[in-house]
C-alpha cells in the first residue's frame, strides 16, 4: 500500500479507537440528566439572624421550635440539591421555609416599622453567571425572596423598590400577595411597643444607648450544587421602628448578599455598617483575588472591620470546595448546615 494512503487509514482508525474506548456519561460519574458530576458533593449553609438573645431569654420549647424551623429549611434547600438541582433552586427553597416561620425577622415574623406596617426585603445572587435580583420596601408579598429571584430572571433589572416592586409582582402570577397584617405576630407587636415607649423616652432627654437587638434579624441561605455552582439568598424585615423607608444591607448586592465563582456570603446585623463595609463582597473578593482562605477572609470582615467601624453582626459563607463558615460576634446566631460528607447541625450560641 502506497504511504500517502497509510496515515489516513491509521487516523482513521484511531479515532474510532478512542470513541469506543471513550466512557459513557453514567462511567464518568455525570448524570445524564441533570449534567451534575456525581463526585462533586454538596453542602449548604444557612441563618436565621445573628442577635443578642442570650439563653435566659430563649425558653427550651423556643429553642427546639426555631431548630426544627432551621431543619425545615435545610430539609427543603438539601432536597433540591439530592436531586441535582441548581444551587439557585436550594436557597430559594431554604429561605421559603424562613420566610413563613414566624420566628425570624423575614415574611411572616417580620418586625414593625414606625407606622405599624411591615416593609420587607431580599436579594438572590448566582456567583458563576453574577446574576443577581433584589427588592425593598414590600408590602404584599408574602415569600419576597420569590419576587428577587423574579426580577433576575423576568426583568432587565437588578433593584426594585416600594410600589415599582409591587407593580412588577403583578405582572407575576406564581408570585402570592396577601395584605400586610398577615406578616403580623405578636412578639413583634409587643417588641415594637417597647422600641416607641424607649423613643418617647428618649425626646424626654432620658440618655439610653441603642436598644439591643434594635438592628439585628435576617434570613438567608448560601449552596454549593452537584456542578460546582454557588449562590445566596437573603431575606429580611428590616429594623423595628424604621422610618423614612430604611433599607439595609440585606438587599444590596455585595453588602449584605454577594456570590462569584469561589465564594458566596449572605449577612446578618447591624445594616448601615455592612453597608459600608461592603461586607459580603469584601469577603469574596478576598478569597477570589487575594486566594485567601474563606474562614480568614470572613473572620477578618465580620470579627475585625465591622466592629472597627461601631458595628455588629454575623455571617454565613461557603466557597468552592464546600468550605463553611459562620462567624459572628454577638451572643447567637440561629443556623444550620449540611457539609459535604453529610455532616448537619443546627445551632443558636457558641457551642462546642
């Protein structure tokens, strides 16, 4: 055989040598129908807020009630990702949950503003495309971080705000309203009589530091899914008593809610310092810039820079490997995680 007609017959032949050598999607270890690597594990993380409720002041039959709610929300965030889904699908389910318990500052157990209305807020951010969506100052809408996930995915927009945002939940029939009493409970009714009574005081001259816990309470929940995505979704009612229509960290993007490639954070405390600190982002950006080590990068933001600046709070993070971290530096923080071996807990103080 002439040699000019040997290499195509020898390429020819490798090529199908190596097609059916090549292994399947199932001997690869990928879901053919999810596309999610079989040996990228999981984990997920999330918070209820981070305050200054100290032991004596959270019952037993509290306590058990807020952990089985945080169970819940791992349950529903943890089912998703079982099953391939998106780590935007998991936070999303992980914060429904919060956000129709009645125990934390987000939906249903949001606090009072001055008025004695609920204004409430949330953002979601998916780190591998930076897609993100948030609201302010709603009134209706009993999940907001629904309507968030609406407006990144339904909207040329990022931020809405007030009767804009309620506007565009009509134009969204999957996302439900309901009218703003049903956000009503009574420990928060309760707490802000005691946030007007402590104000009159206060126009009296009466000199009194700000009331603990005045800032603090938010929802939020941070995945890694089965492609190695990230993403983070916050949730909050803001602060009792606010006025002039306040909005924290929770719903800007890289204050209190932020996600890229390596590294997603969702916040909790003391807004305007998170605001101004660009908390979450900070965060992230030390590890996918400077390579840091998420436990050193949120350590150093939450236990280090906000109390620098007067402020106070927590944090919930993971990175791309399923690292967790949940720093924070006041009395508890209610939270809960699944790792990636499996390995869940839920906690409020400092425990062991």
């Amino acid at each position: 055989m002439p040699m000019r007609h040997r290499f195509p017959l020898l390429a020819a032949a490798a090529l199908m040598a190596a097609v059916a050598s090549a292994p399947t999607a199932a001997a690869a270890g990928t879901n053919p129908e999810s596309g999610a690597r079989e040996d990228q594990r999981t984990a997920l993380v999330i918070h209820g807020g981070a305050g200054v409720i100290t032991r004596e002041q959270l019952s037993e039959a509290d306590e058990a009630a807020l952990r089985a709610d945080l169970d819940r929300a791992l349950d529903a965030g943890d089912a998703v990702l079982k099953r391939g889904g998106t780590a935007l699908d998991a936070v999303t389910a992980a914060v429904v949950v919060l956000e129709d318990s009645p125990w934390f500052n987000a939906g249903k157990g949001a606090v009072f503003t001055a008025d004695g209305t609920h204004e409430l807020d949330a953002a979601v951010m998916e780190g591998h495309t930076r897609r993100a969506g948030a609201v302010a100052g709603l009134r209706t809408v009993r999940n907001p971080i629904r309507l968030a996930r609406a407006v990144m995915e339904h909207s040329p927009h990022v931020f809405l705000v007030a009767d804009g945002a309620e506007a565009f939940a009509d134009t969204r029939p999957d996302v439900e309203r309901v009218p703003n009493e049903w956000f009503d409970t009574p420990r928060r009714r309760e707490q802000l009589e005691a946030a007007r009574e402590r104000e009159q005081r206060q126009a009296a001259g009466e000199a009194l530091p700000v009331a603990p816990g005045t800032y603090f309470g938010t929802v939020g929940a941070v995945a890694l899914d089965a492609n190695g995505h990230i993403a983070v979704a916050t949730s909050t009612g803001g602060m009792t008593n606010k006025r002039w229509g306040r909005v924290g960290d929770a719903p800007v993007i890289g204050a209190g809610t932020y996600a890229n490639d390596v590294c997603g954070i969702s916040g909790t405390g003391w807004g305007e310092f998170y605001l101004r600190a660009v908390a979450a982002h900070d965060i992230c950006a030390r590890v996918a810039l400077r390579g840091d080590p998420i436990a050193v990068a949120a350590e150093d933001v939450i236990n280090r820079i906000i109390p620098a600046l007067g402020g106070d709070g927590g944090a919930i993070g993971l990175d791309a490997q399923g690292n967790i971290v949940m720093p924070f530096n006041t009395p508890g923080m209610y939270r809960g995680w699944i790792k990636p071996d499996g390995r869940r807990g839920t906690a409020v103080f400092r425990d062991p």
